[in-house]
C-alpha cells in the first residue's frame, strides 16, 4: 500500500498543504519556541496524511479488485495505467460498456423469445409464486377474451379465467413440481360457431438453479385446442363403425343364402336361380361399397395441389351423359344436356372429374320417378366453372341439406339400400370438389326436385 503511487501523492500533498498552513500560521512565534512547535505540528500532520491516504489508497484497490470480478470473463484493456483511482475510473468505463452491450443481449433474447411464444398456435400462460401473471401471448388472450396480453401481466391468474382446471393445475405443477395434465371446455371465442372448445392444458413449474439447488420460481401451461382433433376423432370411429356395418349386411345376406343352397334338400330351379341373383345382387353391392372406399380414400391421400392439366370440363360431362343415358331411358326418364359452345377450361384430374359428375347424375336418375327430366347444365362465369345437376324427385327436407355430403349419410335408408346406393357418392362428390379447389352445393324442398351445383375455378 506504501508504494502506491495514490498513497504518496495524497501523503505528500497533504504534509505540503498543512505544512505551508502551519508555517504561515506560526510565523509570529519567536525564537526556538516556534520553530519546535511548529515541527511538531508538521510531523503529526504528515501522520494523518499518510494515515488518510493509506486508507483512501486502500478503498480504491477493493473497489478496483470488485469492479473487475464484476468485468469478467477478462480484465479491463486499460487497468494498468495510472494509480488506484485512474485504474477504477477505466474499471468502470469497461464495465459499463459491457454491462450495456449484456442489456442489449438480454433484451434482444426477450424480443425473440416474446415473437416465438406470440407465433405458437398454442395459448401460454406463466404465473409467479403469488399466482400472479407472468406471460400470456396472443393466442391465449384471444381463448380468454383478454383485450391484450400485456394488461393481463401482474394480474391474478382468477382475474384472467374463471376455469379452475387452468389455475389448480399451474398451482399443482408449482407446488409439487411435476408436469401436470388437464382438459377443459372453454366457450368458443368471437367468429367461431356456437358450441363450446375442448381444450388439453400441460403445466410444468419454472424452476432456476441458485447455488446447488433448483428453486420453483412459478409454473407455465401450454394450451392446446383439441377441438378439431376430437372431431376427426368421432368422425373416424363413425366411419369405422360405418364400413362395418355396410360390409356385414351383404356379407351376412350372401353367407345365409350360399349356406342354403349347401345345406338344404334339393332346391328347385326358379328357387335356386332367385337366390343366385340375391347373391349376385349383394356381390354387386359389396363391390360397389369397396369400389367407393377405395376412391374416396385415393381422392384423400392425393397431393393437396391439384393436378396442373387443363381439363375441358365438356369432355368429361359428356362422357358421363353418354354412359348413363341409357340407364335413364331404362327408368323413364328423359336426360338434357345444356352445354356452352366454348370450350370451359380446368385444372384438374380427368378421372376424378368424372367419377364427381357420374356421382350426381346416376343420383339424379335413382331417385327420379318415371317420366320425369333431368337437366345437366354446364356455364362459365365470374372465375368459375359451375355444372348443375337437376332433377323432379322426392326432394330433401331442409334438416338434412347440412349433412348430406357426410360419409354413409342418407335421407331414406331403406331406399338408398333397395336402388344400391352406398351412402358415399357425395362425400366423393364434395371431396373431388375441395381438391381442386372448388365446393359443392344443393338447392332442394321435399316434394320440389333438387339442384345440385359442382364447382370449379376456371383455367386462364
């Protein structure tokens, strides 16, 4: 600490200033008298300069050693030059510069971990051990209804939902530190249909090391709508359950009549030709049934792009009419084609052009009574291209226009049955339309005829 340079020129500057102070100050005194006193008087005020200027000297080398523990992982670039308070005053400067480089990181860090959270299609909410908001990005606000995210921040989690599944299960997730499961209906928030959301809701507790332990500083849920995901759910167990039953009735019908032929007395010829028909009927209609299945899944799992060939949809109508033309005549039934002059130009997929249009016009045809007209027409307009299908039957009653277009859906089963229909010519109808980007739609009045209308966008 003596030979700090600090030390010596505090200790020399004070004994100079209180010397000068002295001298001048006994300068009236006589003789030896004066002189000792005043030796006296310098000699223990160069004591107290040195005892001040040691301790000062020393203050400043601790603080200098702490300012560059707090500038690691390096010393300061210029801590070698000068005395104590020069070396702490570049200490400083060092550090202040990082700590405000660290402040911009740390910010910046925040920014991208606040537009990562806020581009989650899951809602996240963080609370503190006061149960308190910590965080809640977008999505979870717009689930609650919350006007903002950043309103919600220091409010109690009750404030921000009444939903007890979402508090208990952050709470449990903090208090016993472990992940934690829930599920929940939450009303569904504006723009949505009515019905209530199924919601499944996973809680961890935020936990920070401190020495050599983890501290529980709060929790965090992760919120995931599972709506749609419960729906594709039910929708597959329908079908399931479904395919089935459409498989096992002709399954058992053909099984009951092959095992009477193989076991019964001898049967006469009219008998046995009648059951051979059966068999043969319900061949055809299981056929039918896996013929469709094998479609719709095909229309299903193609690409999501649909295919980039230029279709003139008069081909395929036409094709459609020429085959089926006969199958009218045989019931009665009159088929008009009213078809534009110019070509009307599609992306899409010959085939499954043509298995959606034979679809609707082999349902117009079943389900139109004798003597009656089926009008197929075929226009341009407005970026799409519309065929219409329409026809004098039975018609629809308005409660099931929404779910006709459902798989195995059907307005009279006992009908469907008896004309061979498989409940799944529609849903390839409605599907082919969606491929190719266009939609599908019906205009119907039980005892009126119904209209049909496929769509697609036109090509150029």
């Amino acid at each position: 600490m003596i030979g700090s340079p600090l030390f010596w020129r505090l200790f020399l500057g004070g004994v100079a200033l209180l010397a000068s102070g002295l001298l001048l100050g006994g300068a009236g005194a006589s003789g030896r008298t004066g002189a000792v006193l005043v030796g006296a008087v310098a000699l223990l005020a160069a004591a107290g300069a040195g005892l001040a200027a040691g301790r000062l000297a020393g203050r400043a080398r601790s603080l200098l050693a702490r300012a560059a523990a707090l500038g690691s992982p390096g010393p300061p670039r210029r801590a070698g030059r000068g005395d104590e308070l020069a070396r702490l005053e570049a200490c400083l400067e060092e550090n202040e510069a990082r700590f405000v480089e660290q402040v911009e990181q740390l910010r910046a860090e925040r920014n991208q971990l606040t537009a990562v959270l806020g581009g989650m299609v899951e809602g996240v909410v963080a609370i503190d051990l006061d149960r308190h908001v910590l965080h809640l990005n977008a999505v979870a606000a717009k689930w609650f209804r919350h006007p903002a995210p950043e309103s919600a921040v220091g409010r109690p989690i009750y404030e921000l939902s009444r939903q007890p599944e979402i508090s208990g299960a952050l709470i449990e997730a903090m208090e016993k530190r472990r992940q934690v499961s829930r599920t929940f209906d939450l009303a569904r928030f504006a723009g949505q249909v009515d019905g209530p959301n199924r919601f499944e809701l996973n809680a961890s507790p935020l936990l920070s090391s401190r020495r050599d332990d983890e501290v529980v500083e709060g929790a965090v849920a992760v919120i995931h709508d599972i709506t749609e995901l419960e729906r594709l759910e039910s929708v597959r167990r329908d079908f399931v359950s479904n395919v089935s039953h459409e498989l096992k009735t002709p399954l058992t019908a053909i099984h009951g009549y092959v095992e009477t032929l193989l076991e019964a007395d001898p049967i006469d010829g009219p008998t046995r030709g009648r059951f051979l028909r059966k068999i043969r009927r319900q061949s055809n209609r299981l056929g039918a049934l896996v013929s469709d299945l094998l479609t719709l899944s095909r229309i299903e799992s193609s690409a999501a792009e649909p295919p980039e060939k230029i279709v003139d949809l008069r081909a395929p109508a036409g094709e459609v009419l020429n085959l089926l033309r006969a199958s009218g005549e045989e019931r009665g039934l009159k088929l008009i084609a009213d078809f534009p002059q110019t070509p009307v130009r599609v992306l899409g997929e010959d085939e499954a052009i043509r298995q959606a249009l034979s679809n609707l016009v082999d349902n117009a045809l079943k389900y139109s009574s004798a003597g009656g007209l089926v009008m197929v027409r075929l226009q341009a307009g407005n970026g799409r291209a519309v065929l219409e299908v329409e026809d004098q039957g039975p018609g629809i009653a308005g409660e099931h226009l929404e779910r006709i277009f459902e798989r195995f859906y059907r307005v009279d089963r006992a009908r469907s049955r008896e004309l061979g229909g498989t409940g799944l010519g529609l849903a390839i109808v409605k599907n082919v339309a969606m491929r190719h980007g266009g939609g599908v739609e019906v205009e119907s009045e039980w005892g009126r005829g119904s209209t049909f209308r496929f769509w697609l966008p036109t090509a150029g």
